[in-house]
C-alpha cells in the first residue's frame, strides 16, 4: 500500500523559491535609477573615507530592502580590489517592534560574536540591569576593536522607538570622540515617506543623508520583472505570458507592488497545479489574486497590536450594520463591548483610541472623513474600515483559534 505522498510530481516548477520573498535575485530589473543613486552614495567606503548615510523611502514591495542587499554584497566584493579601503562591516537590523536598547544590544552582541574564535564562548550584552547608554558605550568599543568600516542597515526604521536618539548618536560617534579606529554610515529603510519629517532638528542637521525614493512600479516593468522570474521558476511551456501580463496588471493597478506580482505567480502556479493543468495562464491569476490578497490581509492584521485588532473587529461591525462613519467616542463604546467579549482589559482613556484609529488610517486600515461643525459642534474626524467587514471578522476568528491553548 501507497503511502499520501506517492502520487505528488513536481510538473509545473523547475524552481519554486525563485518566487519566495526571501529570494535575493543575481540582478536587479527596473531599478537602474535607484542604483545609480546608491552607488554615488557609497562611493566615498572604496577610497577609505567615512560613508555617507542613506535613507530609502518607499512603500513595502518597491525593492529596498532587494536593492541594498545587492548593493552590500556588490560593494563588499568590490572592496577586495580596492587597497585604499578599509575593511568592510556590513550589519542588518530589522527594528519593527524594537526598542534602541535592544537594537544596539544585538549589535553588540553581534560583534562580538563575529570577533571571538571559532568554538570560543561568547559573553553577551546582558538584557537587564544596564542601560542604553552602557549600550552605546559597549558598541563603540567593539566597533573600535573591530575597526575599519561599518555600514548598519536599519529595516523598518520608522517603527523603531525613540529613533531620535539612535540617529543622533551613531552618525555623531566619531566627532564626538566615542570611535577613533572605525567608521559609521547609517542606512535607514522606511515604508513611510514622512519618517523625516518627525525627526527632532538636530538629528536632520546631523544626518546629512542622500535620499533615495522609490516609487510604484508601473505594468511594463512588473512585466519584466515577472518575465524573469517566470523563465526561472516554471519548467519550459508552464507559464503562459497571459498569467504573466495578468499578474503585472492587478499589481500594477493595486499598489504597484513586486512582491504581490510575484505572489499572485506562485500562487496561480499552484492553483494551476492544484487543478492539474499543464500551465499557468490568466484564469488561474484571476483565482490567485483573492486567495493572495486574503493572505497579505491575515499577515498584516496580525502584526497589529491586540487593541488595533480589537478596534478593526469593532469598525468591522460598525460597517456590518451601516454604522460608519462614526466618531471615536461611538467607536470607543463598541470598543469596549468587543474587548469584554475576548475577556481582555480595554484601554481607558479616548486619546489612547484615537491614537490607535490615526496609526490604523496610515496603515491603509481605515478611511476618514474630517468634520467641522462650526463654533457650536467643533472638528473632529470620522472614521470607517476600508476593507471588506466579513474578511476582517473571519481573519479575527481565525487569529484568536490560533491563539486558544
């Protein structure tokens, strides 16, 4: 007797992980400006100079985090051909849902890792009894230990708490006397193209950075990059150019986002193959993209914070019974109801609400109307979920299955 697996062949993909988004492609499509750009800024690391610090702005999808990784490893190759450059560092942070603490702490720890012998044990930065400041201290020694230069990428920077002072120190460190035998260049990434203008004064004078945006890729050049990827992920014939103009077009249409077009190919290949189809074409597109977008939304309502969760459960049934637009202090009421339900403490103060419903419109969440009655009735602003309300609640109900002991 067969066992569940026996009958599964592989007939549509030669490749799969070229359509994962961990996958760092050998090149980099529809970008040539962006690089160009980067590759000025970084100019200054091949003659040994201190390196420029950069920013990346851009909404999430548009190649940031892609490019940089290229443009680290392109330069960490060129430097073995450069004599007048000191050795190069290159060091990765992602800090969504960090503190500065934490983020220098795992940089110290880091070095110090990358110093010790081979089999040696390692003491780390303790996580209790010191501060950030014996944080920064800890990190210029290492960093002078180590020497040469230090490139440190920060991802999703703009989610990082009290950045002012990360920023303030690390492009100040060697003015200031705390490095002499080592270089810093801050690399910034952001999916939020104001980031800067939250900044505090001295932080945007002592940054000097070069700014490099990135926009929405339009069809043609999704198609291109889709095309690529295509060749590379399907066996020869298993992918019609109709999936890959179908997929270019929804992406294109929506956010002009990579990485959904990317999505939407993988999954309409396994829709395809689900199906036992010999290729990949449009149809199985058009049934990808409800099932791609269902995914994207369950990944980001669960990055939100219980309370954010809780007020999208809440807008999701003002909207259910055509109860939106509806003002904070409405929504805070039904807030507590829905809190209550899950058995969970709901935050007290109307600011704190109001708070959560301003981060939930940035992030796309939720639309809102600003409402000026005059002397007599004041502004306020009047918010409604800008998703579909069913979709919300079945992801809800899925996320709190999940989290059932």
């Amino acid at each position: 007797m067969g066992g569940p697996f026996d009958a599964i062949t592989d007939t549509i993909f030669a490749d799969k992980s070229v359509l994962t988004e961990d996958y760092q492609p050998d090149e980099i499509l529809e970008r040539d400006e962006e690089i160009e750009e980067y590759r000025n800024a970084l100019k200054d690391v091949l003659f040994g100079r201190s390196p420029q610090n950069i920013f990346l702005y851009g909404k999430a999808g548009l190649g940031k985090t892609a490019v940089t990784n290229y443009m680290m490893d392109a330069l960490t190759e060129e430097i073995q051909q450069r004599p007048e450059a000191d050795a190069l560092h290159v060091h990765e942070q992602n800090c969504n849902g960090k503190t500065v603490f934490m983020v220098v702490r795992a940089l110290v720890n880091g070095l110090r890792a990358a110093e010790a012998e081979p089999g040696a044990e390692v003491e780390t930065f303790p996580k209790r009894g010191l501060g950030t400041g014996d944080a920064f201290e800890a990190l210029y020694e290492e960093l002078d230990t180590a020497g040469g230069t230090h490139l440190i990428v920060f991802d999703e920077i703009d989610h990082l708490d009290d950045v002012d002072t990360l920023l303030y120190e690390l492009p100040r460190a060697r003015s200031n006397g705390h490095i002499t035998d080592s270089k810093i260049g801050v690399i910034g990434i952001s999916n939020n193209y104001r980031f800067r203008q939250g900044l505090s004064p001295k932080v945007k004078d002592t940054l000097m950075e070069a700014e490099i945006s990135f926009s929405p890729y339009d069809a043609s050049e999704l198609r291109t990059i889709l095309a690529d990827r295509a060749d590379r992920a399907f066996v020869d014939g298993a992918c019609d150019e109709s999936a890959v103009a179908r997929a270019a077009a929804i992406a294109a249409k929506d956010r002009g986002n990579a990485r959904q077009a990317i999505d939407l190919l993988r999954v309409g290949g396994e829709v395809a193959k689900k199906q036992e189809a010999d290729s990949v074409d449009d149809s199985h597109i058009v049934e990808a993209q409800e099932l791609v977008q269902r995914g994207r939304l369950r990944n980001r309502i669960r990055d939100q914070t219980q309370h954010a969760q809780l007020l999208l459960e809440t807008l999701a049934y003002l909207e259910q019974q055509e109860e939106t637009l509806a003002r904070s202090k409405t929504i805070k009421t039904r807030y507590e109801r829905v809190a209550d339900s899950h058995a969970v403490e709901p935050l007290t103060t109307l600011k704190s609400i109001q708070n959560h419903l301003s981060d939930l419109h940035m992030l796309g969440f939720l639309h809102r109307s600003d409402r000026n009655r005059g002397e007599s009735g004041g502004r306020y602003y009047e918010y409604g979920l800008d998703l579909d309300p069913d979709i919300v609640l079945d992801i809800r109900g899925e996320i709190d299955a999940e989290r059932a002991p």
